[in-house]
C-alpha cells in the first residue's frame, strides 16, 4: 500500500479513536454522577446483573458476523423485562456503541480493503444517514420494509447459485475503481438513509460488495466503520438526555467487548467460502425479518431521526 493510502487508513483509525474515547468519557462521567450519593460513588449500584451482561455478550457475538445486534437485544430485554420500552432505542445505542468502535477498528486492520474504496463508502454512509432524517424517514416504512427484504432475497438467491457455481459471479478484490466504486458509493448513501427507518446497514452491504465482486470479508470493516461513526454521535444525544437504562447498558458494553474478540477470531479463520455460506444465511435471516416486519407494520415511518442500527 501507498503512502498515501496508509495515511489514510491511519486518520480513519485516529479518528475513530478519537471519537470512541470522547464517548467513553461521557458514558463514564453519567454513570459516576447516577450513582453518586453524599459525594461517594455506590459501585455495587453500577453493576449489571448476569442477564444484562449475558445480552451483551450474546447479541454482540452475533452482530460481529452480521445478523445485527439491535433486534435480537431488543427481543432479550423484552423476554427478560430489562428494559423499559421508551428506553430501549438509548440503551441498545449506548450499550452497544463502543463494540461498534472496537469491531470497527479491528476490521478495518484485520481486512486490508483500500482506503480509496474504505473512506468513500463510510462517509456516503454518515452523509446519507444525515440527509435521511429529511428524505428518507419521510417514506413509508412499510413499503421501504417490504420492498428491501425482497430484493434481499432475491440478491441471497443469486449469492446461492453463485455459491453452487449455477452462474458465474463473486470474487475476491480488495478494492473498487471507476464505476463499481461510483455504484458501491451511492447504494452506501441509500443503505445509511434507510438507517433512519430503522433498516439495518450490515446484510445489505455485504450483498453489495460481494455482488461488486469483492471479497465477502471486506464487508466487514465497511459496514462496521460505517456504523462505528454513527453510533457514538447518536448516543451522545442518549447520554446527555438520559434517556437511557445505565446498568442494561453497561451490561451490553461488559459483556459485549470479549465477545467481539472471540468472534473475530472466528472470522478471520474461516476460508472464504464459509464466509460466503455465512453472508447468504445472514442475509436470508434479514430478509425475512424485514418482510415479517413489514406484515406488522403497514402505516407510515415516523419522521425524524431514530436511533441508527448496525
């Protein structure tokens, strides 16, 4: 790699870090002041219980091969009653922002993707998630829902008899130039618009890259960097509102962060072709989550900016 492209990838990880300890300071700063009383900090009233931890742990673990973390936590807590419902969307964003900087920062290292393909893809994200407060939120979710998890399913099919060697298709490149970067680029743009539906960004993105014939792995610090600059900026607004569950997500954090580590090393050992058995079943799981919840929901999104899902 270039210089130049080195130095790029090192201010995307600079910055990332800088942004992943600013948010740990302010998560920190609020749990020390919840809990402080006559001036002395009552630890044991920090703790997490097993189900808070065990959540974290769980959730994480299954987010870092792409199944996404939201919608299976939000399942834990309600199963489990940890959580009250207004404060699910602050919880699952706290709770689960730093795994989101740390997945993020080992990916980007562990996956070498170029930094010419890298950056342009994670800023088409955050500047489509920006813009989608405003354009994007304002469809229906329903429509939105049903017509992604379609194409979803269409777009594992075509993965599958790829996979079958059926057709030809797939690849392994680690970088894309002039018009597959140009397209990788705008559909980053739709795919962080539509986090503000509350559509996730992970099996998306690995549909993209690997029908762009790209190396399924380098979905992995595409969709994580895309999602670990969102995240600490959304539950920013979380922590200074307190709007948030403070031990459920501090459980998330303990016992998300190992399992992250575990799971990556999962990653990284499997051949590529299980990789790509691996996106096709996340990607069919996706779809029909999108398409069962489009059945429950038929009326319109709420406008505004809810919280980002990975």
């Amino acid at each position: 790699m270039s210089l130049t492209g080195g130095g790029l990838r090192l201010a995307l990880l600079l910055g990332l870090a800088g942004l992943g300890a600013s948010y740990v300071t302010l998560f920190l700063r609020d749990l020390l002041a919840r809990h402080r009383e006559g001036g002395r900090i009552r630890a044991l009233r920090l703790l997490p219980s097993w189900r808070e931890a065990a959540t974290g742990f769980v959730t994480t673990f299954f987010d870092t091969f792409g199944i996404g973390s939201f919608a299976t936590t939000t399942a834990l807590f309600r199963a489990w009653r940890l959580v009250p419902d207004e404060r699910i969307p602050g919880t699952l964003n706290v709770g689960h922002a730093l795994a989101a900087v740390l997945a993020a920062f080992i990916f980007i290292q562990l996956v070498p993707v170029s930094p010419w393909t890298l950056l342009p893809m994670i800023g088409a994200a955050m500047l489509g998630a920006w813009i989608g407060a405003g354009i994007v939120a304002g469809l229906s979710r329903y429509r939105v829902r049903l017509g992604m998890g379609a194409a979803l399913f269409v777009a594992a099919i075509i993965m599958l008899l790829t996979q079958l060697k059926l057709i030809p298709g797939g690849g392994t490149a680690l970088a894309l130039g002039g018009s597959a970067l140009g397209l990788a680029v705008a559909a980053n743009f739709v795919l962080g618009g539509l986090m503000t539906l509350g559509i996730g960004l992970y099996a998306p993105c690995m549909i993209l890259v690997s029908l762009l014939g790209m190396n399924p792995r380098a979905a992995f610090p595409i969709m994580m960097g895309s999602c670990a600059f969102l995240m600490p900026i959304c539950s920013a607004r979380f922590v200074r509102r307190g709007s948030y569950h403070a031990t459920a997500a501090l459980g998330l954090t303990l016992g998300g962060v190992p399992a992250l580590f575990i799971a990556a090393l999962l990653v990284k050992a499997m051949p590529v072709a299980v990789v790509r058995w691996v996106v096709i079943a996340v990607v069919l799981y996706t779809s029909w989550t999108l398409v069962q919840a489009a059945r429950r929901e038929r009326g319109p999104a709420p406008r505004g900016f809810p919280a980002a899902a990975p």
